[in-house]
C-alpha cells in the first residue's frame, strides 16, 4: 500500500510558538554553545530552524 504525496500544508503541524519566541530559543543555543554546535546541538538547532521557518510562514499567510 503506498501513502498518499504529503501537501505543503500536511507535510508540517501549523507552529505553536511564534517566530520571535523560536528565534529567541536559537539565539540561547548559540550563546550557551559559543562559536561551535556539538552534534546535539546541530539537530536542535536544525530543528528549531524547521519550526522558525514555519512559523514565518504562518505569519506571511495571516497577514495576508
């Protein structure tokens, strides 16, 4: 049986936290690693990357 193509909208939960408390949260990641990201580090901070970027998103389409 194969999954259905996943759509935009499907492929990403509509985000909870606004951009600027995400960013806020990249920004503390930084500051406690300092100038280098340890491979945990580098996953959440991807992570959190995917959540900013949607919640960008969110606000453009709201604004709209």
């Amino acid at each position: 049986m194969f999954a259905s193509a996943a759509t935009p909208e499907s492929a990403s939960p509509s985000p909870v936290r606004s951009a600027a408390v995400v960013n806020a949260e990249i920004r503390a990641l930084w500051a406690r690693a300092g100038s280098a990201l340890s491979s945990a580090e580098q996953e959440r901070y991807q992570r959190l990357l995917v959540e900013w970027a949607a919640a960008v998103r969110a606000d453009v389409v709201e604004a709209a």
